[in-house]
C-alpha cells in the first residue's frame, strides 16, 4: 500500500533559502505577511514573482512610522521594536498573507489543489485575547499558553467565539487565497495570498465574544450574564428619549418665546409623532393596556402591571395616544405643505401641565409590564443596538493562518491549518503612526467672475418639490434662527421638483474658505491651527499675466 505525503503549509518558496541561512525556522513554516505601498500591489506582486521573485525578501511586512517607512528582511534588526501594525488602504498601505502548500516529502513540492473534489484554500483571522489567570500585554510573540486564539464568526450580529481545537471553528469566515506562480522557465513554484482585510478594524474591534463554542451565540448582553432586551432600547430610543429632549428644550425658552405661535405648532407636531410612536408601542407589546385604553371596561381584567401602567398614563394621555393613532396616516404621509393639524384632528402637546405623566416614571412602569424575553412572543423583536467595545483602545493582537479543506477524505479529516504568522495590530483610521496618501486637490488658478463664468456646471443636485418648499419657507438667516418660518408664503403649492447644476471650482473654493473659517473659529477650543498647515511658495503660479 502507497502511503499518501503528509501536507503541510510553509512560507512562500522564495523566502525559503532567507529563513533557512538565518536558520529561522518559526518563519519559515508560517505564512508570511507583505507589505506594498501602491494600489496596484496586485500587478506589482505578479511582475515581482515573474521576473525576480528572490526580491520578495524586500516586501515582508515590518514595523514602521509615517516617519520611518520600513519593509523588507533587512529592515527587521531596526525595526525590532516597533510592533507590528498594519494600516489601512486609506493610508497607502496593503497586506496580503502569502503561503506555499506544500508535500513533505524531498524537495516540498507543491501541492495541487483539487477543486472538482471540492477541495479548497483559504485563511481565517484570529484574535488573541490574555486566557484566564494572564493579564493583557505584548503580544507581539505567540505564545500558546498564554493566548486564547478567537474566530470570527459573521452572522447578525458577529462576533468571536473562542477557539478550542485544532482545526476551524462552525460559521468561521474564510478569506480566498490566490494562486500565484513564482519563477519561468519551468521552474516556477505556486504561492498562494490573499488579501488581510485591514480596513475592517472597527468592525472587528466593536464585536463582542460570542457566548457558545459554536458561534451561534446572539453575542448581545448587559455585562452581567443577563440578555440585553432589545425592546427597552426601541421604547428609549422612539419614546422616552425624544420626549425628555423636548421637555428640557421647551423648559429652557423664555415664556414669551413660548407663547409664539410656531413654536406651540412645531412642539405639537413633534408630540404628536412620539404620541404614535407610544401608541404603536403598546399596541405590539402592551396590548392588554392598549385595549383597555379603547375600552376602559377591560382594565378590570389587567394583571397589576398593566394596571399600574393604565392609571399612571393618567386622564389626558389615553385620548391623546388614540386620537394620534387614529391620524397615523395623515401625520406620517402628510405633504410638508400641508398644514398642521390635520383636519379633525387636535393635537395635545407633552409640554402641557395638564399630562401628568412623567417620560422617566412612565418608562420604569412600561418597563414592568414587558415580559421575559423566553416568554415574549414569537414576533420579531427589534435589533439591539451595538454596546461599547470591551476594549475601547482597540489594541488587540492577530494572527493569520491558512487552511486546506478537503471534504472527499471524509468527516474525520481535519482541516490543515498553518501555523500562526507573526501576530500584528490593526491601524484606525485616524492612527498617529500611519502614512498620510498623498492628495492634491488644484483650485482654479484664475478666479475672476470672467474666468469663473466658463467653467461647465458638472455638479447636479435633483431637489423635490417638499425639499424646495422647505427651501422657501426661509425667508432669510434671521429668521430661521429665530424660528419665523412661513408656511404660507408663495413658494407652498409648487409640485414641481429641480435639478439644479453647480460650477465644481466654485463649490471647491466656498468648501476650503468655508473649511479655514471653521478651523479658526475652532482654534480657541483646540489651539490646533500651528499644526493644520504647511504652505511652499510656488512664483509661477499666477492668476493672470
């Protein structure tokens, strides 16, 4: 019986003789992680390998600075202690893990990658997290017995669930790897690369560990071992929320402002929109109060919740969440040229003393009359929002490793998976270490009105009538900041919409004086003006002779 070459991943072939003469042999069996500086890197590493594939020594990945740019084996001694930190391609920069599948067996040749059998290449991103008992720090070695490697898991929502054996997780995301031939002549070698999703780092930063081994988990909590009710969230989010801000906005108006009559219309309107979002509310999960609110008859029958909330809707709420729902269309469909209130309809403001109840007291009663989660019913309950990150700096470690699936050997074969490669950080956006991509962006060199004037309008903005309605319900500045707005004025009724087309060098130019007026003005607050611009003289550069 023939005895099938075990297979095994290594770095990509033309950094073999490198590693073997440092005698470096932890690099050489793990991906290795290159580093370009172009946005046609794909074409760069193609040429690279066909025509002298020895220089790809020179593209692995080290750390650097904006200030001192590093890539390349020989630039590993300088840079040994800056960590590893992969930035964005915002910034300039991409990476892309590249391997060598190969047999074990005299001289590693590659080995072929059976498609039609449904075999497959790729590679997963793993997060490093302390395991219980070691504490946060420097992970930038991996070091097995202090790290719980982690998989990501996408789904709604994602998130990371913990790795515990050797081969992938259930619903780990798989990255593709390429084929890339290394060499000519018929002595050319496949490597496999893929490229590492750096611009994801937010996304992988604000998701939380998933509760199940699986990754099945929903990942949404409180922080104390409890799910997060995603009910409460849309009650504070549509109801409690937007009524608290009115009542502290309305509170602070001097009474005169108060007594003005578009301000009593505009504080209607917005109290009658939260008026349906209450009711809409109770109607989904609070239904029993619901219906006796319709029927008073029935609040004899609700549980002493319920009831609870009945009376402490108090006297004036209950008719004005009916007559509000009652108008539901009318208040969300209804032109911004149609008056307000609608016809038949009469709006009651939160504002008013006469609504005895309180945002804050009626969400503690709402609150208790919501049932537990596993006894809700079966209606879809609304997405939970996103919770602040467990570690709001971000400076997590990763690791890439390769794998080859082989689903025809049967269910016991595993999965080959790399070793690690070297752990790395991901940049944010808005990193201090990161390079800066070279913009320029050339205003008009003659700016006179006769210049100006022959530039095409390239710039088309499609503005529909009730946009150009609101449009001309200003009058001036002074009066949108005081509030005045006509709702009667000549420009209500136009059924019409626009499409209006703007000079680019002219919205260029108002864009930049408008960007250096907010700088300034911003300066007293952040004292940020010595570092915001470097300016070199350029003397041939004139608007007109």
């Amino acid at each position: 019986m023939i005895a099938h070459p075990q297979i095994q991943w290594q770095a990509p072939n033309p950094l073999w003789g490198e590693f073997s003469r440092q005698q470096d042999f932890v690099s050489l069996r793990r991906p290795a992680l290159l580093r370009f500086a172009s946005d046609g890197f794909m074409q760069d590493l193609q040429s690279l390998l066909q025509s002298s594939p020895q220089r790809l020594r020179d593209y692995v990945a080290q750390g650097e600075t904006w200030r001192a740019p590093a890539a390349g084996l020989d630039a590993a001694p300088q840079q040994s202690g800056t960590p590893l930190k992969l930035f964005q391609p915002i910034h300039a920069r991409f990476y892309l893990v590249a391997a060598s599948l190969t047999c074990r067996m005299p001289g590693l040749p590659d080995r072929t990658v059976n498609v039609a059998q449904g075999e497959k290449v790729s590679f997963v991103i793993r997060q490093l997290r302390p395991k219980p008992g070691t504490s946060p720090g420097d992970f930038s070695s991996f070091d097995p017995l202090k790290v719980q490697e982690q998989a990501w898991i996408p789904g709604s929502p994602s998130g990371w669930a913990n790795v515990t054996g050797p081969g992938l997780v259930e619903g780990e995301e798989r990255l593709p790897l390429a084929p890339n031939l290394a060499g000519v002549n018929g002595s050319s070698r496949r490597i496999l690369t893929g490229l590492i999703p750096s611009s994801r780092r937010q996304q992988y930063v604000s998701a939380r560990v998933l509760t199940n081994g699986n990754g099945s988990g929903n990942g949404n909590g409180n922080g104390n071992g409890t799910p997060d009710d995603p009910r409460k969230n849309e009650l504070l989010a549509k109801v409690i929320a937007p009524w608290g801000n009115q009542l502290d906005w309305w509170n602070s108006l001097p009474a005169a402002t108060q007594a003005q009559a578009n301000f009593v219309t505009s504080t209607q309107q917005s109290s009658s929109l939260i008026l349906l979002d209450l009711a809409n509310f109770l109607i989904t999960y609070v239904r029993p109060v619901w219906d006796a609110i319709q029927d008073p008859s029935k609040a004899a029958t609700l549980s002493s919740a319920n009831l609870a909330l009945y009376h402490g809707l108090g006297a004036v709420l209950p008719q004005a969440l009916v007559k509000a729902k009652q108008f539901e269309a009318s208040l969300e469909g209804a032109p911004i040229s149609d008056p307000f209130p609608p016809a038949g309809y009469t709006p009651a403001a939160l504002t008013d003393p006469s609504v005895s109840a309180d945002p804050d007291t009626l969400q503690n009663l709402i609150e208790a009359t919501l049932p537990d989660l596993n006894q809700a019913s079966l209606q879809p309950a609304p997405p939970s929002p996103q919770k602040k990150p467990s570690n709001p700096n971000g400076d997590f470690w990763y690791v890439v490793r390769c794998v080859y699936e082989r689903p025809q050997c049967g269910v016991q074969a595993l999965p080959v998976m790399s070793e690690p490669s070297r752990p790395f950080q991901l940049a944010s956006f808005f990193d201090p270490d990161a390079p800066a991509r070279q913009l320029q962006v050339a205003l008009p060199v003659d700016t006179s009105p006769a210049a100006l004037r022959k530039y095409d309008k390239g710039v088309a903005f499609l503005i529909s009538d009730e946009l150009q309605n609101q449009i001309q319900r200003v009058k001036s500045l002074k009066d949108l900041a005081d509030g005045n707005l006509d709702s009667s004025g000549s420009g209500i009724g136009v059924q019409i919409g626009l499409i209006c087309s703007f000079s680019i060098p002219i919205i260029t130019i108002c864009a930049l004086i408008l960007l250096l007026v907010i700088v300034i003005a911003l300066n007293l607050v952040f004292f940020w003006l010595p570092f915001f611009r470097i300016c070199f003289p350029v003397p041939v550069l004139k608007g007109k002779p």
